[in-house]
C-alpha cells in the first residue's frame, strides 16, 4: 500500500482541509452558475475573459461578476 499522505499537499498547505473552510463569495458565484438557464452563455463569456484579460460582462449573473470583479482587482502578496 503506497503512502497518500502528501497526495493534497501543495506548498506545504494541505489541500484537503481547505476543503472544508469557507468562501462565502465563491459559494455564491458558483451558486449563481447552477441556477442560471444559460450555462453554455457564461462558458463563452468566462472563456473570452480568459483569452483577452476583459473584466467581468454585464450578462453575468450579479453574484458572479462581483465576485470576478473583485478577484480581478485582488492585490497578491508574498504571505
């Protein structure tokens, strides 16, 4: 039997307890996926996003624009 302990570690962190924490904003960008009648229209919208750096359309779910808008203005940092 092989050891999986290192199989959802990334960096250090351990990929499978932050399964289990919270986002609020995702939770409700992705809940806003599954409860629109045009997923097909948001995979070509977030696809042309992806090719040409755009920010979030305005045919997007409310829910869902604000939460790419807001990843799109998000500072990194070395922390």
């Amino acid at each position: 039997m092989s050891d999986l302990s290192n199989k959802y570690e990334w960096n250090g962190i351990n990929l499978e307890d932050l399964r289990q924490v919270m986002d609020p904003p995702a939770d409700k960008a992705v809940a806003s996926i599954f409860e629109s009648k045009s997923m097909r229209h948001l995979a070509t919208e977030l696809k042309k996003m992806a090719e040409n750096d755009d920010l979030a359309s305005g045919d997007m779910p409310d829910e869902l624009k604000d939460f790419l808008s807001e990843e799109q203005n998000r500072d990194f940092s070395d922390k």
